[in-house]
C-alpha cells in the first residue's frame, strides 16, 4: 500500500482530509473536537474545575488525554477489537491523538480512514452511555452502526439534489384537523453572545394561540442541538397544556426525521430527542413533520425575541405582539 504523507498543519489538515471524508456531517464536526482536544474528558474538566480527580471511571485509571478516553481505556480497545484488521494491530500507547491518526492515515486508504473517524465518534458516544446511564453496547452493534451510518451517506450524496428539496413540504401554515393541536419550534443563534433562544407556538385546529414560548439557553452555537433543545422544550409545553393529539412542525429535516425514528441516535443531541420521544409515546397520538421556513415563520420570531430576552417566558392563552400580524392573517386566510 502506498505511504501518503499527512498534510502539515491543523488547517491544511481540516481542509485536505476531514471536511471531504464520506462521514456523515455530524460525525466530522464531532471528530473536529476529537482532534482539537475539545471534548469534555476528565483531563479537560479538571483543567476547567469542573471535577476534582482526573481518573477513568471504567479502568480508574489516571486519564491524561483524549487518546484514553478513545483509544487506550480497555472499553475502547473492545471497539476496536471488533473492528478492521489495520486498526487491531497498532498500539499508540504513550502518544497523542493527533499521532494515533498521523500513523493510521499512513496505513490505510481513505475508505478506512473514514471507518475510524466514525468509529471513534461512536466509542465516545458508548464511552458516555455506560459512565452517566450504566448501559452497556455490544461492541459488534457499534460497528455494525457505524458501517450503516457510512453507507446511509453514500446513498444520500448519490441521490438527486430535488429529493431534499422543501418545496415538497408544507409552504404555509396550515390548522390541523378537528381534535388535534399544531406545535411549531425554531431557534435563533446569537454568536456573538454565545446563546440561543427558542421559539414555541402552540395553535389550535382554529388557527387560535393557546400557547407560546421564549426560551434561552447559554453555551449552544450549533443548529441541530439547538433545534433538538427546542423540539425538547415544545414537547414538555404541549405535555403542560394538557395537549392528546399533537402535530409537531421543524424545518430542520434532521432533527424532524430523529424524532420520527424509533432506532434512536448516537449525536451529541441524542439524549434530547431520546427524552422528546419519551413524552411523546405518552400520548394517544403524535406526528412530526418537516416544514419549509415560511411554514415556521411565527416561532422563528419568537426565537428571535428570546435572543434578547434573558427571561423565560410562556404565554398561556394570547398572543405576543411580535407575531400577532401573522397569527392574524393566516387566521384570516383560514376563513375563506
């Protein structure tokens, strides 16, 4: 097999070789912090004292870097153990991460370098179900998951772009039937604070505002974990409300297909939809639809507002007066 050389530097690297890795987006931004040494191991937050002692809690063993965590914990070495030949045989012990995958890139091809991003994205997410829930993942599962997630990818860059095109969702906002309540969700992000704020409304088969939202959170910059948060709060909203029939609107496809799936997910937003669906298998009857922005445009408002507004906030019964031209004229067309 032919020796190719890393690329110099952390930018030619994340230009040359992560973002054109066929992974799904999602993995490569995590397995971005993977190589920047940004995730919250317990070397890192003992650094930020958050805790007090640096040990692994699977092995208690001292944990210095990210490459325990990954690579070195014996929880890892089951994973890679299950997994491709190139990956069983090296040891890295006493190196960093960075050198770990300096070393593998030179030993395989791109195919296989993808497998281990993957892979090592699904050892942090197992690594952390069994610390914080107690759950154990047969090893085999994990890689059989990872392998799926690669070839799902690949089917989804070969199809046509008109597939994930919005125009074949809902344009506008439409009352749901006789019986049941429309929730719609979105977020805002304001970089430059480092926050989100969510929006919520809660309408009723008149088009009438039972309900609404803002909502702020510190800390969360990216889309789909803000829009998973959001999903999250307008489930409990409507659970509140003493809402049965529910229909769900987000126009993240991502975050919308999630919550429809009953396979579950391993992204950093996991647990949230986890704990969506939770409370939405609590009630007679749920669907969660994907629709186009000017669909969702009365709740991206009121993310909007609560981008400027440090205070939670829940309007039972009216209506707020930065959506009330909308709510008016979608009332007006229903009418007709």
């Amino acid at each position: 097999m032919e020796i190719r050389k890393w690329p110099g530097g952390s930018t030619k690297w994340e230009e040359s070789i992560l973002w054109k890795l066929s992974i799904p987006n999602a993995a490569k931004k995590i397995f971005w912090r993977v190589c920047q040494n940004l995730l919250p191991t317990k070397e890192n937050l003992l650094r930020r004292k958050v805790v007090k002692e640096p040990f692994c809690p699977i092995s208690e063993q001292e944990l210095k870097t990210i490459l325990h965590a990954l690579w070195d914990c014996s929880a890892a070495r089951d994973i890679w153990g299950c997994s491709r030949r190139v990956f069983q045989k090296m040891t890295m012990e006493g190196r960093s991460f960075m050198q770990t995958m300096e070393s593998i890139f030179s030993k395989c091809d791109l195919d296989d370098f993808a497998m281990f991003a993957q892979l090592s994205c699904h050892v942090w997410f197992c690594r952390n179900k069994w610390v914080h829930e107690g759950t154990f993942v047969d090893p085999n599962l994990i890689l059989q998951k990872t392998v799926e997630d690669i070839m799902t990818y690949a089917q989804l860059q070969q199809k046509e772009p008109a597939e994930n095109n919005v125009s074949t969702h809902l344009k506008a906002w439409l009352a749901p039937t006789q019986g049941w309540y429309k929730a719609n969700w979105d977020v805002a992000i304001d970089k430059l604070n480092e926050r989100v704020g969510i929006g919520v409304v809660l309408r009723d088969e008149k088009g009438q505002v039972i309900a609404t939202m803002c909502k702020t959170r510190m800390g969360i910059l990216e889309l789909a974990m803000g829009e998973a948060y959001a999903a999250y709060h307008a489930v409990f909203l409507c659970r509140d409300m003493g809402v049965q029939n529910l229909i769900l609107e987000g126009n993240v496809k991502q975050i919308v297909e999630a919550i429809n799936s009953a396979t579950g997910t391993w992204s950093l937003f996991g647990h949230l939809i986890e704990d969506t669906r939770r409370v939405l298998l609590t009630l007679p009857r749920w669907n969660c639809v994907f629709v186009s922005h000017e669909a969702n445009e009365e709740a991206h408002r009121m993310a909007k507002v609560a981008t400027t507004d440090v205070n939670d906030r829940i309007w039972r019964g009216t209506t707020p007066n930065c959506i009330s031209d909308i709510i008016l004229m979608e009332q007006l067309a229903l009418s007709r």
